[in-house]
C-alpha cells in the first residue's frame, strides 16, 4: 500500500515536471505469481453444495472439508481416524516437507463427519477417507469425484480439489481473516504465496466500486 500510494505521487510528480525520472523500484514489491487463482463465486459455490446433497455420506464429508478446510487432496487422502477431532473441529495435517500443521474444518462438516463415521467400525489408524474395499481414497480418487460434482453442479468451468483450496481462501479473505492466518491454515511457508488471494476483488470491494463509480 505504501508502495502504491508513493508510485503514484512520484507519477503526478513527473507529469506536473517536478521530477525527471520515478525514483520507485520494481524490485522494492515482493513476487507475486501473475496468473489468479480459480475460485467459485457464491453462486457457483451454492450450487456445488446443492448438487452435494445427493451424494454419499463419504463424499458429502469429503467436499465439506475440503471447502472448509483449504486442505491439498494429498494432505486429505493421508488423514487418519485419529488425526480429526469432531469436539473441537481440528485435524493434524501433514503438508509439504512432512510438516504437521493443525487445521479447522465448519460445523456443517463436523457433523456430516459424525454421521460418516458412525457406519464404519475402523481402527483409529485407518484412514478417514475410505473406498468401498476399505483402502484409503487417493488423491486421484478424490479428484475424480470433485470433478463429477462440478459436472453435476452444471458448472461454466472444470471443477477440481485445488479450487476448493483457492474458494476457502477467498472466502476467508472476504471475511476479513488476516493474511498470516489464512497462510497457516493453507500451509503456506512464503506469505506472499498467500497474497496473491488479496489481488482477487471480492463482492464487498466490487459493490464497493459500483456504489462510488455507478
């Protein structure tokens, strides 16, 4: 913002000729990948749970969390029984680089996860996500069925596990959560991974716009 804010003194400066040059620098704003991040607007999102309604208990579960979460589907697929706590409405996460990181998932999810939960008799080291023969659900099976979903949703665009991630933290961000949570809760160990989410204009800042500019 400050950056912003002296770019463009420093250009009024140099078009009313009281500078010859602008002395601010490209290198002084951090990196910050170019292309946007694929999210679903609140219509889309309403739709992809509609459409959820009518799936499996297991799979109900699965989208829930990974909209509620912003988990990988490679960190969703290595949870076990053990490492999710319905009570309090964590789960242990192991991310990139094996580190363990700690989660929160919505209460929608919470209980749809009890009701899941209630039709196996597992060992609390199985796996949280199941097949139909009691193998754990891969990271290929989970984007599968997300990808089905957003079919059946009649969704514009291809539905997969990292839109979910990316429609968590827009989410987030729309709610006013501060960057350095999101980035823990993502995993993300550069924050200004995390910033590329506050390039995105939520429906606040667009309402915002249309209120001022018609």
């Amino acid at each position: 913002l400050f950056l912003s804010c002296l770019s463009s003194f420093f250009n009024f400066c140099l078009a009313e000729d009281y500078m010859d040059k602008v002395v601010t620098k490209k290198r002084w704003r951090p990196k910050i990948p170019e292309s946007l991040p694929k999210f679903l607007n609140d219509q889309e999102y309403a739709r992809v749970k509609l459409a959820a309604e009518t799936l499996s208990l297991r799979n109900r579960a699965l989208i829930l969390f990974l909209f509620s979460s912003g988990c990988r589907r490679s960190e969703v697929s290595n949870l076990t029984i053990q490492d999710v706590n319905l009570e309090t409405r964590t789960a242990e996460v192991k991310g990139k680089g094996k580190k363990i990181r700690q989660v929160h998932f919505s209460v929608e999810c919470a209980l749809v996860l009890k009701d899941y939960l209630s039709t196996r008799v597992d060992d609390p080291n199985d796996a949280l996500f199941m097949t139909r023969h009691g193998l754990a659900l891969q990271p290929g099976g989970i984007f599968k069925i997300i990808e089905k979903l957003g079919k059946k949703a009649e969704l514009t665009q291809s539905l997969h596990p990292h839109c979910c991630r990316h429609t968590f933290a827009t989410n987030m961000l729309a709610r006013g959560a501060a960057l350095e949570f999101i980035a823990d809760e993502m995993g993300h160990a550069d924050l200004n991974t995390t910033r590329i989410y506050a390039r995105i204009p939520t429906e606040d800042m667009i309402l915002a716009y249309q209120n001022k500019m018609g």
